[in-house]
C-alpha cells in the first residue's frame, strides 16, 4: 500500500514531491506541495519512500511535511557530483537501481532523502546516466561526447534564434542595429526557406526564427529579404533554387586572361580579312559570334558564313573548358545574363568585332539565284568585321545597299527550297522585355520574318545543315538535330496563324540530340547538325572542335562515345536553363499586367473545354484560362479582347475576363 508514502513523479518535465493520500484501484489520489489533490497512474511513479507518514494529521502539517522533505532532498542534491559518480561507474557495463548509487554516493546508511537526492541530481544532469526500466544505465564516454555536442550546439542555436530574431525585429523597424555574430546564418536560413518553403532544410527553425520576429509567415521571407537588401525586388529565385553560377572564379578568370593575350594561330588557316565582312545583330549584342560576306564568281555568288573559332582557343578538359561544359549554355534574361564563358573571351578575344582580326571557322559556299547548293567547302579561317550592322539597319537600308539587297534574296530562295522540301513555318515573334530604372514593364515582340533575321536564320541555318553533312560525308563523329515528322499536319485555313502555330506544334514529336545523322523534318532538311553559335552553347564548341580538327588534318578530340556522355551530361541542364527562361519570361509578364490592372488586351481563343476556355495574349504569347461560366460562347480560333483582374508575379497568378 502507498498510503502516507512520499511519491515522486514527473509533470512537465518536472519531479514532484507529492504525499500519497489514498490509493484508489489503479490509481493513487496525491496531495501536492501546492495544496493541490491529483490523481496519477502507479506506473507514473519514480520513487515511493519507504517512511510513512499519517494522512489523519492536519493539511498544514502534511504539506510541512512535504516542504521539509522537499528542502532536504534539494540540499543532499548539491552533494552529488554525477561526474565522479559516472566514472566510479561507467566501466562496469552494468546498471544500478536508485539505492545502489545513493550508496555509493553517500555511504550505505542512507534515507528517502538520500535516494531522492541521487535521482534527482542524475534527473537534472542527464549527460552521465539514462534511466531505463527504472535502473540508471551509464552513458559509454562516446555517448557523453556526443550528448555535450548536442548541447553545445543547442546553446549556440539558441543564442542565433534570440539575437537574430532582435536584429529582424530592429531591422524591419527602420533601425540600423549593429548586426549580430550570427547575420550570415540568418540570412542563410531566410534564403532557404523563401527559395525552398517547407522543403527547406532547417525549415523548423526557419520558421521559429520568424515567429520570434514577429513576422506573421514563412511566406513572407523572400519581401523580408528585400526589406533587409539583401535581395532585390525582382530577384531571380529560379537561378538561386537551381545553383546556376553567375560569376566566374579568380581562377577561371586568370585562365581567361591567358588565353586573351594569345596570338591568333594563322598557320594552316586561310586569311580573309580582305573581305567585305558584316555582322547582323541586336542593338545590345556584345558577343558578335557571326558574320557574312558575299563574292560574285563565274560560277555564282559565293557565300561566306564566319563562325567565331572558340575551338582553336578553349582547349578540351582545362578549367574553362570544364566550367563551360558544366554551364552548358550562356543564359540571356530581362536584366541579368549569365555567360558560358568569361566576357574577356565571349565579348572581346572572341568576338567577332569590327576592325580586329578573329579566328574562325569558315563556310565558303557557291549558290544559284534560286538557292541551290553548288559547291560548299569548311576552312579554319581568319577574319576582320567591316561593318557592324543591327537588324534595324539592315531594314533600313536593304533597298539602298545592293550586298544586302543580295543577301535577303538569298536567304528567300534558301527558305523557299526548305518548305519545298516539306519544311514548316513555325515561328512566331520573339518576345522581349525591357525594365526601366523605375521598375516598369514594357514586354514587345520581335518579327522573326524581317528581312535581316531571315537573312540570319537561313544563313545560320545552311551552316548547320551543310556542318551536318560535311561530318557525316567525313565520317566525323558529331551531334546531330533530329526530327521526326509530325503525327498530323494542321491547315491554316482561315484560323490566326498563331492558333495554326499553337495547334501545329503540339503535333510535333520532340527535338533530339543524337550521334546518328537522322532528318530534321520541321527544317526540311535530311541532317543538321548545330554548331553556329560556340560562344553560346558547349554542344555547339564540341562539333565544332571536331570539324576543325578534320580541317587541320588532326584527329577529332572525341569519339562517338565521348558524344554520347556528353549529350547525356548536358541535356538536364540544357532543360532546366529552358525552364528558367520560360519561367522568368512569365514572371515579367505577369508584372507587366499587375501594372496594368484593367486594361485590355487582344487574346485567341485555343481550346475550348469542359469548364473553360483556353486563351493566348496575342501581342505576349502567354497561355491563361476563363471560365466558361464567365464568358460569352466562344469558339476556337476566336479573337477576342481580354481586361486583366489579377496578376501577381511570384504567385503566378494571371486572371483575366472576356471584354463583351
């Protein structure tokens, strides 16, 4: 029977000093130091005393009772030295009940008080000994390593969740507090949870950071980072949760300038930087990788298409070459573009620019007025740019300038042969998007059916294609475009071609990459390879080391299953830099429509469905939605108008009703 014993049982993570006034079945009905009856299991119970006391006696005296016991048990508490106790002990690979270590402790004559000050000191300790199945087991010295470990780092966890939560709180007060030892960690940790949200990886404490701020949500990390400065408004997350590097390494950047001082190589190269030779480009274009010229002969008009030769400079397996293989392709964005290779090559050593001499892989190629191919040769090459035109100046000037006039009709007979040949005409305006200094949108489109991008699209175009068949006439290994079919061909007929784009596209089977020649068949081309922009795109410098080590008589650095590894290597990352253009592109667009909540906007109607229709903004080539509920009856091919109600950029949110 418990009746009139001293329990001891835990509540809250505390002991507590309880008498035993009944024992009720399976339960024992206690009086608290508090003046307080509770009733607790048996189990629950960690020391009954062997002395009894009378629950007969008064309350104030059974709770001076309880006082004492507590007063003395706390004052044994202070003569336990848990250390010294653990290492009399902990070799024997044993456990000790309660009594065992009051003894050993205090000598073998020992009370209730006794034993309650063993447990009590062990219980507050906790590093020495764990308690299991009521016998104290000593913790192995590794286990006591660890445990100090643990609580070191909670101290120190502790003490970045208190002052960082004082500095976030100074901080979005206005202030300028001094900032504390732990800043980095809690910017890191705002970072992680604004790009990652709960798949963060110290989510929880993210989030108990926050909660001391006093900042209302997890959601609000990323607008707290720029409150802080330490991202800006318009950050892009994307290049952040992917790990892109943006900048080069003092390393990389010293190779780079290495290579710059070089001379350019010219033996075994042919010079032709007597001809008159242009480049074609946007207004903002700094790395210049073509360039074009025209010679009339006896045998036809002889064209030449310059490829800046990255091949004779970035050398495979050095560190710049590794660092473009592992970025795979430069990255151009509204605001922020991130380079393949360091700008002192991309933009200068490289760079086809006006007036300087540039190595380069040259097309010669002898074509009739209707755009057939008469004779084509590959020569490693030297160059010098005349003339550096925009697309604007070639528009412009076209009618009053015969080489370009020449040139524009080449490029109409080019692309006349390919839709001969079963070639489809898919291309829709290139969206751009400029921001101002004061953070407004302006998104426009480019025609891709100007005179001086076809005259580049199809020069471009014939460089790969006549690439491709040069490799597989030579048998060098390379990496192919490949195409199949279409599963259905779509007519126009009296739809908006961008319906007849959107429609015609979904028909199509996806673009491969592959070491076996195979047709290209939206290009109306039997092979094509890619290999006219290297200062771009690291597939485009592989082929073209390999066709420029066939032209100096050497062996090609890679075989077929070189090409293969490194195809399979790039490809994710090629994908995941594809969506982050995309998703970037959309992100400035829909804040373009937040600051142009209300206006309205020409849409065609794509795809009607069981709810909802589905709608593309003519002048953006954004997708959004309606509900059928919340608009006229509409068809698909319709055009209609569209008034933005919503659009919020880092919620994707673009909401949109039909103008009736």
């Amino acid at each position: 029977m418990s009746e009139g014993k001293t329990i001891e049982y835990i509540e809250q993570g505390k002991l507590i000093c309880a008498l035993c006034l009944q024992e009720k079945g399976k339960r024992l009905h206690l009086l608290t130091p508090t003046n307080r009856e509770v009733n607790i299991s048996p189990k629950r119970a960690i020391l009954i005393s062997e002395d009894t006391v009378s629950t007969a006696r008064p309350r104030d005296v059974l709770l001076d009772h309880l006082r004492k016991a507590e007063e003395e048990r706390n004052r044994l508490k202070a003569q336990v030295d848990v250390k010294e106790l653990w290492e009399l002990v902990h070799d024997e690979n044993e456990g000790f009940t309660h009594k065992d270590l009051a003894q050993l402790c205090f000598g073998p004559e020992i009370t209730d008080h006794h034993v309650s000050a063993v447990v009590r000191a062990l219980f507050e300790d906790r590093l020495y000994f764990k308690l299991k199945e009521g016998i104290f087991v000593p913790n192995t010295p590794q286990r006591v390593e660890q445990i100090i470990l643990q609580r070191e780092e909670e101290a120190r966890r502790e003490e970045r969740l208190c002052r960082g939560a004082e500095w976030l709180k100074a901080a979005l007060k206005g202030g300028q507090p001094p900032e504390p030892q732990w800043k980095a960690y809690v910017v890191e940790l705002l970072q992680q949870l604004a790009l990652h949200g709960r798949e963060a990886k110290q989510y929880d404490e993210a989030k108990e950071l926050l909660e001391r701020a006093g900042v209302p949500g997890p959601e609000k990390a990323r607008q707290l980072l720029v409150e802080l400065g330490i991202w800006q408004e318009d950050e892009n997350l994307e290049i952040l949760r992917a790990g892109i590097p943006v900048d080069f390494t003092p390393e990389q950047l010293q190779e780079a300038d290495s290579l710059s001082a070089r001379e350019i190589e010219r033996a075994g190269v042919e010079d032709m930087t007597g001809l008159d030779t242009v480049t074609i480009d946007g207004p903002f274009t700094r790395d210049f990788d073509d360039a074009i010229s025209l010679q009339e002969t006896d045998q036809g008009t002889q064209l030449f298409i310059h490829i800046a030769d990255v091949a004779s400079v970035v050398e495979p397996e050095t560190p710049l070459d590794r660092e473009a293989f592992q970025r795979a392709s430069s990255l151009y964005l509204p605001r922020r573009s991130v380079s393949m290779i360091p700008q002192v090559l991309s933009e200068n050593k490289l760079s086809l620019k006006e007036g300087l001499d540039r190595p380069a892989i040259t097309l010669l190629c002898t074509l009739d007025q209707a755009g057939e191919v008469k004779d084509y040769r590959f020569v490693a090459s030297v160059v010098r740019v005349k003339r550096q035109l925009t697309y604007e100046q070639v528009n412009r000037d076209l009618e009053k300038d015969p080489e370009l006039k020449k040139m524009f009709a080449l490029a109409k007979a080019l692309k006349e042969k390919r839709r001969l040949r079963g070639a489809l005409n898919l291309s829709l305006p290139e969206l751009q998007i400029s921001v101002d200094q004061e953070g407004t949108v302006q998104p426009y489109l480019l025609d891709q059916g100007s005179p001086s991008r076809m005259i580049i699209a199809e020069f471009m175009i014939l460089f790969n294609w006549l690439a491709g068949r040069f490799c597989k006439e030579h048998q060098i290994p390379a990496l192919y475009r490949t195409q199949p079919p279409p599963s259905e061909l779509i007519e126009q007929g009296s739809k908006p071609f961008i319906y007849y784009v959107f429609h015609q596209r979904r028909k199509l089977h996806p673009l491969l990459i592959d070491t076996t020649p195979a047709p290209h068949s939206t290009l109306g081309l039997e092979v094509y390879s890619q290999v006219s922009s290297p200062i771009r795109r690291y597939l485009d410098l592989v082929v073209q080391r390999q066709i420029r080590a066939s032209l100096l008589g050497q062996t090609p650095p890679y075989n077929q299953d070189d090409l293969e590894k490194i195809r399979m290597a790039t490809e994710p990352t090629l994908r995941e830099l594809a969506r982050i253009k995309r998703v970037r592109l959309r992100y400035w667009l829909l804040k373009f429509f937040s600051q142009n909540i209300g206006k309205a906007f020409p849409a065609v109607v794509l795809d009607e469905l069981n709810t909802k229709y589905r709608l593309v903004l003519s002048q953006f080539l954004i997708t959004t939605e309606v509900k059928k509920d919340q608009a006229p009856l509409l068809g698909p091919g319709q055009e209609v108008l569209v008034e933005v109600v919503k659009a919020d950029p880092w919620e994707d949110t673009l909401v949109v009703k039909v103008v009736e």
